[in-house]
C-alpha cells in the first residue's frame, strides 16, 4: 500500500498528469473512431514516451489503453458501430437504449461501468499478478481449446429470431478464418491463388465492414435526404444524473463482479484479446438474467456487462505481461516494447525487483479510470453535435475514416475491399434474417480454436484428454449447459409469448 | 419462407465448391492434419445447418397462417443500391484516381445523392468533401504517415 501511494504521488506531478491526460484523449478518439485501432493509437503515443522519464512513459501508455478500451462505447452506443473490438457487445444494448431517446444514460452506464468495473481489476492486479498469472500460463492447447468452445458456445443466445440462422452465422464466421495459410504448415487453401488471402482476411476490415456499412446502409433504408442518422435524436441530451447511473450499476452487484472476474481472467489469458471479453461477459449476463428476452433492447444489464468486463481486460492482460512479459494482444505487445526499450524487463521478478515502476504501473492503472471519466465528459458533448448531423452529412464521412482505417492496417487497397465485401454481406445477412454478432464471433474464435485443436492433437493424439483434464473437461461441460441453457431459455421465451398471445386472444 | 430454402440451397452449393476447393490443399504427412481438415469439418457443419435451416423453412411453409402482413415503414432499396454503387466505385477509383480525388468524389457524390439534392446546399457539399479529404490526409498521411493511395490524378 506504501508503494502504492508513493507511486500514486510520483503520477500526480503535474507533467506526468498531463501526459496521461494527453494519453488518454489519443486512446479516447483512437477507439471512438471506427477504423482507428487502440493498437495504433498507442504505436503513435510509444515515440513521444521515448523521452520521458520511464514512470512517466510507461503511465502514458497505460492511460492509452485505458481510454481506448472504453473509447469505443461512444460510437457503439451513439452510431451502432463498435470503435474497437472491445465494445462489440456494448453496441447489442447501448445503440438500441439511444435510439429509444436515452443516449446520455446509454453512454455513461458504458462509462462508469467501464471505470468501476477497470478499477476492480486493478485490485487482483496489485495482490496477486504472479500467481494468477501462473495459473495461466498452466494452460495446454486442450484449455485453450475448450475455452474457446466454451466461447463460442455464445453463439446460441446470440441467435435472433431464429435460432438456425444464429448458427448459421457464427460457423461461417469460422469458415471465414480458414480461408488463408494453414496455422500449422502454412499451406495456402481457399485463398484461389490470390497472393492477399495468404493472410487470410484481416478482422478489423470484417468488423467495421459488417457493422459499419451494413448499419450505415441500413440507416439510408429508412431516412430520407436531409433527416439524421437513425441513431440518436437530434434534441437528445446526454445529460444524466451520474449518482442515478452509478447507483444502477451498483444495484447490479452479481452482474458487475461476474464480467468483471470474466474480463479480467480472459485479459489474463495470453492472445485471446478483448473482444471474447466483452461478448462472453454479455453472454452470462444475458444467460443469468430472470428477464433475457429483453436483452438487444435497450437494458442496462447488458450494457454493464459488455463495458465492465472490457476494461477488466485490461487488468488481466497487463497481470500477464507484467509477471510473464507474455503479451495477452497486440496492444500489449506494443507497451511490452516499451518496457524494455526504457530498459525494463518483465518477468516473475518484476514486481519485487522493480519496485517503484511495477508500482508506479498500478498506480497508473488506476489513476487512468477516472481521468478516463473526465475525458469522455469533456469530449460527449462533441461526439452527440457528430452523430446528430444528418445523414447525407455523416454517412460520407464515417465511410472516408473506415475506408482510410481498413487501408491503413498494412497499406493495401484489399484491406479496402475486404471491408466492402463483408459490408455487402452484413447488409445482405441482416435482411435475410441472419444475425450478425454470432459471426464476429466466429471470426474471433476460428483460427484460435483450429490452432489449439491441432496443437493438442499433435502433442498426443488421445482426444480423451479434451475431457479428462480437469480445466479443459470443466469448460467443455460449461460450454455445454451453456448452449443447452440458452436453448431452453429460448424455449421458455416462446411459450411464454405463446401464451401471452393466447390470453389476449381469450380477453378480445 | 421460399427465400430460406433458396438460401438454403445456395449455401449447399457454395459447402460443396468449398469442401472441394479445401482438398486442393497440399498435405503435409508429417502433420495428423493437413490443411483440408478444418475447413472440411466446419463446412460439413455448415452444411448441416443449411439442411436444418431448409427443413425449418419447409415446416413452416406448410404450416403457414395466412396471417395478414404488418403495417410498417417501406424500405427505400433504390437509396441503398446507389449508396453501395457509389461507394463500391469509390473503392474501385481508390488504386486509379488516388486517394484525394477518389475521396472527394464520393463524399460529393454520395452526400448529393442521399441528401436533400438542392442547390442551395451544394456549396456546404462541395465544403464538406473539400474538409474531408484534407482533413483524413493531413491527418493520416502527414501526422499518421500512412501512404494513401495514390493514382493518376494524385
């Protein structure tokens, strides 16, 4: 606690709050805009820490990756497009609630939910890095696999209307990640002798792609030249009472710890990354709620899962990297870089050896959360004057940024096409009655899940072991009651509106 | 309904092209699973699907109510093809008109062509594709250094 409140002083100079607060509006708009990656927001930010003092650096990009984990809430909640990964589920709940007239509460239940539930993942942070971090690194190829079934076993509560078109979506999502080099050998297949699809096709231009366009499409369906983007009320105010909203999310206990400890154990868990966080944490939410068919609607629950979970992440993923120097993504792998160019190396050691900047670091952590906060309440008032300009104003230009954001993911116009392929195929697959979050889901999880399939396998071909190593058969019995709870609350759902509709049958 | 089964059907074919397409996969014998493994099992599992999702749709087709079509707001298609035709060819002008010309174009074009279409509002168009264009590459290209296309034009 000393070293913590040391360090906490050491952050509080004013050249370094300045820094962090500099940090933390580059990771704020990185993640706000869809197409600008936390990843390159923090690359941009890594020259200028060179200079400073290594506390001083290693805060700044810490306040990056804070606020750009959060950044994105405000597009996903205001413009239905996700800024990062991170906030894919935010968009499920946050858009539907600003489009019902409440963006302001929509926007910081996201906020606040992001801070408490990022706060809280500092604790384990500081008490326990090592050990948790162990436990991790403990993980085999069957964990691993069975922990991305246990994942994408969301698929079956993230289905609509219709439950085989939820599956549908979500095992396309897998086939798409076969398309490009082999994991193992890399053998191209299915790339048709198209040099770019060696690679396979890059997530970020299918993310924006499939939720990006296809919204913007589906927003021109319904307005006529002139009226403003579907999304949020031109008169709306994003005034709210912030005890009110801090009050909900902490009459939402279970749910607030849950996506929490969720957030925080996938962060722990080297290159799974954030965006399982975010959607699993929804998924639970969703899966323990005594009311689930009013998530997608507008509901906080799901909202305050999404954001918690995606900030604890971060915990989790700096836990892993601090202890290990293993980095949990990309964006980890970049402040890896940056603590040992200011000389650093990290490592089980790192804590005890490294005093004053391990502490510093949590510190930091810490402190990013509620400047986090402040930024985001500086910059709202901006980002509702954008999203209510009308649409033949808007739609062009958040189209220039996902463009330009596609292409500049490694300088090539196929980047740009990817982006308007799975555009057009978003479009297409909603007006088809496929949904869309399933297969994100499925691009998320299918490299990770053929990878460590092939992994264990080639390590020893007993299948068996999927089911008799304890973590790896827990997860696959949790994947299971998963998907099998989900269909029968898909079932109850049913029946009950089945009955309602009877009723009112009766009563007329 | 009737639009489930041609799906369906489509998705058949396009699991069966696949699963063909996958085995052209070189396989290496030292590794348990080639290449083709994989994205045969998903395709297998799709195709599954596309059975179920046939059958769905064939039960409630035969079910059917002829239960009267909701009264709701008509999509406007015709808004939505000449957004995607303008920005497919904005993609399209990227590699042969460079990134300032290309961009311009289109914020011109489809801010014309989705909004009000008055005179009147022209010169705010033309300011906002000027504003656009500028601002993305003063952004990327100068702060940023990413190396927008470049083409013809510039």
């Amino acid at each position: 606690m000393e070293h913590l409140l040391t360090a906490l002083q050491a952050l509080l100079q004013p050249g370094t709050l300045f820094a962090m607060t500099a940090g933390t509006v580059a990771g704020v708009v990185g993640g706000a805009i869809p197409g600008i990656t936390v990843t390159m927001a923090i690359i941009l930010t890594l020259p200028f820490t060179f200079g400073m003092p290594p506390l001083q650096g290693l805060a700044t990009m810490i306040a990056v990756f804070v606020g750009g984990s959060s950044g994105g809430l405000i597009s996903a909640c205001l413009i239905g497009i996700p800024g990062t990964p991170t906030t894919i589920a935010t968009t499920f709940d946050g858009f539907p609630m600003s489009r019902k007239g409440e963006p302001g509460r929509a926007v910081w239940l996201g906020i606040w939910a992001a801070c408490i539930g990022g706060a809280l993942s500092g604790i384990p942070l500081v008490i326990g890095a090592t050990q948790l971090a162990l436990l991790a690194v403990n993980f085999g190829p069957w964990e691993y696999f069975s922990l991305f079934i246990l994942t994408l076993s969301i698929v079956a509560s993230l289905a609509e209307q219709s439950f085989v078109k939820g599956l549908i979506a979500g095992t396309f999502g897998l086939f798409v990640t076969c398309v490009g080099s082999d994991p193992m050998m890399a053998v191209p297949r299915l790339t048709f002798g198209w040099e770019f699809l060696r690679t396979g096709f890059p997530f970020l231009p299918i993310l924006i792609g499939l939720f990006g366009l296809s919204q913007i499409m589906r927003d021109l369906e319904k307005t006529r030249g002139g009226q403003a983007a579907g999304g949020v009320d031109a008169n709306a105010s994003l005034t709210v009472s912030h005890l009110a909203i801090i009050r909900e999310i902490f009459a939402q206990p279970v749910n607030l710890i849950r996506s929490t400890l969720i957030g925080l154990w996938i962060g722990i868990l080297p290159a799974v990354g954030g965006s399982a966080a975010n959607i699993l944490a929804y998924d639970q939410a969703k899966k323990a709620s005594k009311y689930p068919e009013r998530f997608g609607t507008g509901i906080s629950d799901g909202i305050i899962a999404s954001e918690s979970a995606a900030n604890a992440n971060c915990g989790g993923s700096l836990i892993t990297m601090m202890a290990f120097g293993i980095p949990g993504d990309a964006v980890t792998a970049v402040m890896l870089g940056a603590l040992i160019i200011h000389g650093i190396q990290p490592g089980p050691l790192f804590v005890t050896t490294n005093a004053p900047i391990a502490y510093g670091m949590f510190a930091a952590y810490f402190l990013a959360h509620p400047l986090m906060v402040l930024v985001e309440w500086a910059m709202l008032r901006y980002a509702l004057r954008v999203v209510t300009l009308p649409l033949h104003i808007l739609a062009p230009v958040i189209l220039v940024l996902c463009v330009v954001g596609a292409f500049a993911l490694n300088n090539i116009v196929e980047n740009v096409w990817t982006f308007a392929l799975f555009g057009v195929l978003g479009y297409l697959m909603v007006k088809t009655g496929f949904p869309l979050a399933p297969m994100i889901l499925g691009v998320v999880l299918g490299d990770q899940i053929e990878t460590n399939y092939i992994r264990a396998m080639m390590t020893d071909g007993d299948w068996l072991l999927f089911f008799t190593r304890p973590a790896s058969g827990v997860m696959l019995a949790l994947g299971a009651l998963s998907f099998g709870y989900a269909l029968w609350q898909r079932r109850r759902a049913a029946q009950r509106a089945a009955a309602a509709e009877a009723e009112g049958e009766v009563e007329f | 309904m009737r639009r489930d089964i041609g799906l369906g059907l489509g998705l058949l074919v396009f699991c069966g092209f696949m699963y063909w397409q996958a085995g052209l996969a070189p396989a290496n014998p030292f590794v348990p699973y080639g290449p083709a493994f994989y994205p045969r099992v998903i395709l297998l599992v799709l195709a599954g699907l596309a059975v179920w999702m046939i059958w769905e749709a064939w039960a409630q087709k035969r079910k059917a109510a002829a239960a009267a079509p909701g009264v709701s707001q008509v999509p406007d298609y015709r808004r939505v093809m000449l957004g995607f035709a303008i920005f497919l060819g904005y993609v399209g002008a990227l590699s042969i008109l460079g990134f300032l010309a290309a961009t311009f174009l289109f914020v011109l074009s489809l801010s014309w062509a989705i909004g009000p279409r008055r005179m009147a509002e022209l010169p705010k168009l033309v300011a906002l594709a000027v504003g656009t264009t500028a601002g993305t590459f003063l952004l990327f290209e100068k702060y940023l250094h990413v190396f927008l296309p470049r083409g013809w034009l510039f």
